[in-house]
C-alpha cells in the first residue's frame, strides 16, 4: 500500500477547477496532474473529438496505464489530481479498493454559468460532457463503499473567500496551512496545461480568483446562448436536478 495521500478533486467543466488545481500547486508539496484521465476519455476511447485539444503522446491514454501512473507518484509523496467524472463512471465502479485509496472531494458549480462558459469553447457540447449527472452517481457509489459522504465544495463559495474555503477543505483532508498558494505569477503556466491551453485562457492570464460574476448578466448571457442552441436549456434542466442534490449533500456535512 502507498504511503502518501492521494488527493482527487472529481469536478464537471468550467466549474473552476483549474483555478483551484492552481492553488493547490502553489502550495508546492504536492505533485499535481492535470485532467491525466481526459486521455482516456478523449484518445484512448475517443468518445468523441475534444475542440482546442493537442495530445500528448508521451503521456498514458489508457485507463490502466493512468492509474498506475497516479499510484506510482503516490508511492513517493503526496498527490492531488482533479478530473472530470464523467471520464471514469462507470469504469471506476469495477474497483473498490480505489474508493479507499483516495482522499475524494468534489466541485461544483450553478450549472447555468457553467454550461453558458462550456457553450462558447466548445458550441457541439453533449449532455454528458455537462459532467453533472455523472458527479452525482460517483459520489453516491463513494458514499456507499465508503460508508461516508465526499467533501462537497462549491465555486461561488470559493470565489467570495478562497483562502477561509480551502483553509477549511485543507484542515479536513489533513493539509497543512499554506497562504501563500492564494496568488500567483501569470507568466507562470504549469507544462502540463499546454495541451488544453485553449480552455483555460482566463485563469492562465489571472493571479488569483476573482469575485462571482453578477447573477443578472449570468441569466442574460446563459438566455443568449440558448436562443442559439435550445438544448442547453434541456441539458440545465437535466443537470440542475444533480447539482441540487451534491449541493445539499454539501450543505449537511461538517464545516461547510
């Protein structure tokens, strides 16, 4: 068995995970990855084409192949990845042991922003890739061969006070303090995001998270986007139900 934590952050898309993967490399004693399962989702099984995306072919593809990399970096020191789940449910159910293995949390977003910001990357999003859905079946399947619940955060709550959130997330999972993650240099890009450097432009170009945005101008632009793409209002109506439920599940644990 690893000595070290392994820490999975399980979130959908443009629900500000990268900006949180950021602080948690700033902190500088972890060793972090990058979506390292979106290989298999979108080169390995290739469920469909990922617009702004250039492969790495030095870095593993398979499913097999990822997870043995992660426990691999586990057996030196402490981990943290975040990933969507959408690109490991159902696969991830055949392995229980995995359930223990990691210390799992997930982040969540108001669907509405989060799809209106997937929608002008990527206008030929599915229902799937909204990622919702899948978080919701992936933390009840953890909360079950866990016999506890995931630590649940939420983007807005993050984006009013970052440094008290994750302070809190990182007491809980045992981390110690770090305050000088809050603030980076912007010029400093991680390598490893070079290959979906399309779908990160704001938080590449940022220092810090900013402040959520005004709840009006969220409706007016998720109303402009469907108006182009009716769907977007089936997939909110889909995922919306998910995300209520991960965010009382949120509400009734601990600390938050």
């Amino acid at each position: 068995m690893a000595k070290y934590p392994i820490i999975a952050l399980w979130s959908h898309p443009r629900s500000m995970s990268t900006a949180i993967e950021r602080i948690m490399r700033e902190r500088g004693d972890l060793t972090c990855f990058h979506e390292p399962f979106l290989y298999d989702y979108y080169v390995h099984r290739a469920v469909r084409e990922m617009p702004h995306f250039e492969p790495d072919e030095n870095r593993p593809a398979d499913y097999d192949r990822i997870w043995d990399m992660l426990l691999e970096a586990g057996e030196k020191g402490p981990v943290f990845f975040k990933d969507m789940s959408y690109y490991v449910v159902p696969r991830i159910y055949e392995d229980e042991a995995l359930a223990q293995r990691l210390t799992n949390a997930f982040l969540i977003r108001d669907p509405m922003r989060a799809i209106t910001s997937y929608y002008r990357v990527d206008p030929e999003l599915t229902s799937e890739e909204i990622g919702i859905e899948a978080q919701w079946r992936h933390f009840t399947w953890l909360e079950r061969v866990t016999g506890r619940a995931p630590i649940v955060l939420e983007a807005e709550q993050i984006q009013v006070d970052p440094e008290a959130v994750i302070s809190a997330f990182w007491a809980k999972i045992g981390l110690a303090p770090a305050p000088h993650a809050f603030q980076w240099q912007s010029e400093d890009v991680p390598k490893d995001w070079q290959d979906v450097a399309g779908w990160h432009g704001s938080v590449t170009s940022s220092t810090g998270i900013k402040p959520p945005a005004n709840q009006a101008d969220a409706e007016e632009k998720f109303a402009t986007a469907a108006e182009q793409a009716p769907c977007l209002r089936e997939f909110l109506k889909t995922h919306h139900v998910f995300y209520d439920r991960l965010r009382q599940a949120m509400l009734g644990t601990d600390g938050h």
